[in-house]
C-alpha cells in the first residue's frame, strides 16, 4: 500500500527532533526551488550555507553522474582517485599538508578535536587536555563537538559530557588571558560564528588568540564548516584574517551539498593520528570526493571569490534600503555571502517572523538565534534573482512591521 508523502506523513514516521515547514520542496534550479504543488521559491539559505553552486549545478551533476556510473564506494581499506585529488587541491591551496576525509561538519570537528587531545597528550603530559571554547558558538551535534559548542540548550540533559572543556565570551581577550595555561591542548573557534547569530571576530582578538596558543603550546582549530570554501569571500575565512591555524575544519560548502567534511592540519600534527586511531567506512567516498573536487575547482577561482564580495554590496543594498522603509533592522553583519539582519528592540525575539513571513512571500532565509534573520545564497546566485528576493524579503518585512 502506498502513502501520500505529504509533511503529516512526517510527524507519522519521523523521529520529532526537527520541525520542517508545512510545504515539501521537490526540485530545484540556480537559486530557485518548487515545491509540490509547483509553487516557486527563491533561496537565499542554501540548506543552511551548503549549496555553494545553487541547486543541481550542471557540473556538479555531471560528476555526481560520471562518478556514478564508475565507482560509489570502497571503504578506507583502499583509497580512491577523486579523495586523492580533492584531497591534494585543499592541501595546495590552504596551510594543509595532510588531510582526513569525513562526512559531515560534527565529524570533521570530532576529529579535530581527538586530534588534539591525541597529540598534546603525546607531546606533553597526560594532563593537557583543557579545550577553550567560545560561548554561543556551534561545532556539530556529537556529545563531543556539541559539548565544545558554547549553547548549553544543545548540550544538557544527556548525562555527563566529555570533560576539561571551558567557554568563554567571543572577543574577550581578558577572558582567554585568565583561563589559558600551558594544560590548554586547544582552543576551538569559528573564523566567524555562525548559528551564534554573525559575528566577526576583532582582527586583533583573533591575532591574540594565535600568540596564546602559540606561548602556551596549544593547537588552534578552526571551525571553518560554515565559513570555508568562499563564503566570505575568502577560499577560507582565516586567509581574510591573516592568522593561520594548526587545524581547520571544513563541510557544507565543500561537497555543493553533496555531504562530506574534511579536517585538515600539518604532518607534524597529523603524525598523532596513526593508523586505527580514528576512521569511518564513509570518510572520502569516491562519489562525495568526485563532487567536492568540482566544486572546489569552481569556487577557488577569483571569479567567483570577487563575486561573493559583488553579491555581499547588493545585499547591503537591497537590506539597507528596506531598512529606511522599515526601520526593523539595528545593522546588518557579517562578511560575504553570511549575512546577518540584526532585529533592533522593537522586534527582539522575532527572527522567525521574519522567516515565516519570507517563505510566505515565496522566499527562503534563516534565522541565527532569536534576533537575527540570516542569508545563505548561493555564491552565485544572479543579480536578478538578488533583486526579485528582496522585493519578496521588503514584503515580509512589511507584512511583520505592520501587524
Ligand atoms: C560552524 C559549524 N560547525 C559545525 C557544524 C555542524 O555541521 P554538520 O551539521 O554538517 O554536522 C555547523 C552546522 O551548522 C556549523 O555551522
């Protein structure tokens, strides 16, 4: 017997950790996406900052079939070609001298969070384990990664956490002074929070970061999942702050929406991961690496790199000059294509309205936190589609504004 697949049949069989909305999208093109009954939307949240190229990119079609028709998987007993190659283009064009392949953003941070543990442990005493963190950032959702992340309504009510791990405010340097020694094995941020709500880190902060790490024989990781892969503008978001990790972290964008994450770090570091320490029978599937190297091929051009900071003035624009009408916004924030619309008081608490509003208007954005409404496109998403989706977003705002 067959079912209707309708969003009901969702709250019948899914686990109910998520709340999708009430319309299900079943195609979509370059920035557009339709949903069942053929009503058209334009996207500016990517699958939450994933969908690099847009939706069904012919490229990434293209190798997802040519490599379909190849070679799907094989496990890490053996390698593969598409893994080697993405994985000699990421260490050809970052810091990276070594590279371990994932499939996803928790996994990639997972790994890097092991990693060092493994080699502080290794390289200095048992004892030098504390990981500093950042409150209100976001690392995945394993119990270690969501633990790390700073937003205790993701981490409690699941028994004990892993230990030795501190947060402290973003941009506080006092903070990381006081609490940093030399049994810090890490220190964990993103380059840019994120789901946190957008905010950038003080150039001079995140230099200060560098040296602590550096005086105290800490790694730095960075949490580049949202950020990496020209999001803001940058290949990689520390490229634009001029301070170089120990280890990234990489997923969303890399794969087009093709799920894989990678971790990268140096040979010296990497070393601390010897053979058995860590694996997964996904990480580096052929068919992941075929996209991801497509995708990163296309991104790391300056075409499309100068493009986002092209796209990054028309959504300030287009949002500034609704916000004249409006007067709904305090600033808009972030860098590139992460894009944060700040509510001001009046609207303290009301992303979602926004968001709600948006899709009713036949437009997709995010919400990072209660307060800010978030933009995600595509990298290239046309100058058209830009236009038409703030006509839409300017009838939300006036939709939330004059309820
Ligand atoms: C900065 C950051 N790190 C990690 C993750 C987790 O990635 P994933 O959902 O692929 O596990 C996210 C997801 O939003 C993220 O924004």
């Amino acid at each position: 017997m067959s079912h209707a697949v309708t969003r009901a049949l969702f709250d019948e069989v899914m686990v109910p950790n998520y709340a999708p909305a009430a319309i299900i999208p079943v195609k979509g093109e370059g920035s557009r996406l339709w949903d069942q009954e053929g009503r058209e939307y334009i996207d500016f949240a990517g699958g939450i900052a994933v969908s690099c190229l847009g939706h069904c990119h012919p490229a990434l079609v293209k190798s997802l079939t040519e490599q379909g028709q190849t070679l799907w998987h094989l496990s890490n007993v053996l390698t593969n070609e598409p893994a080697l190659r993405l994985a000699k283009k990421l260490v050809d064009s970052t810091f990276s001298e070594k590279v371990f392949f994932c499939n996803s953003g928790a996994e990639a941070n997972e790994a890097a969070l092991k990693l060092a543990r493994r080699y502080a442990i290794e390289h200095g005493s048992k004892d030098k384990t504390k990981i500093i963190a950042f409150e209100q950032g976001f690392h995945g959702r394993t119990f270690f990664t969501v633990t790390v992340g700073g937003q205790a309504t993701y981490s409690d009510g699941f028994g004990p956490k892993p230990g030795d791990v501190e947060h402290i405010p973003y941009n506080d340097l006092a903070a990381l002074e006081a609490i940093i020694d030399d049994q810090t094995c890490a220190v964990m941020m993103e380059p840019l929070q994120g789901e946190g709500g957008i905010i950038s880190p003080d150039l001079a902060f995140a230099k200060k970061v560098r040296e602590l790490c550096d005086k105290h024989n800490a790694l730095l990781i960075f949490d580049e999942v949202q950020t990496g892969v020209g999001r803001t503008g940058e290949l990689y978001a520390y490229m634009g702050l001029d301070v170089t990790p120990d280890i990234l972290t990489s997923a969303k964008a890399l794969g087009g929406g093709f799920p894989i994450g990678a971790m990268l770090t140096t040979t010296e570091i990497a070393a601390s991961m010897k053979v058995g320490t860590h694996g997964s029978t996904y990480g580096g599937n052929p068919l992941a690496c075929a996209v991801a190297e497509t995708a990163y091929d296309i991104v790391n051009s300056e075409e499309v790199l100068n493009g986002v900071k092209q796209r990054e003035q028309w959504f300030r624009e287009a949002l500034d000059a609704i916000n004249e009408k409006y007067q709904v916004f305090s600033e808009i924030r972030g860098k590139g294509l992460l894009l944060g619309a700040v509510l001001n008081e009046q609207y303290q608490g009301r992303a979602r309205d926004f968001l709600v509003a948006a899709a009713d208007q036949g437009l997709m954005v995010l919400v990072a936190g209660a307060n800010v409404v978030r933009f995600t496109p595509s990298l290239i998403v046309p100058q058209a589609d830009v236009e038409q989706g703030m006509q839409r977003f300017e009838q939300a705002v006036a939709k939330v504004a004059n309820a």
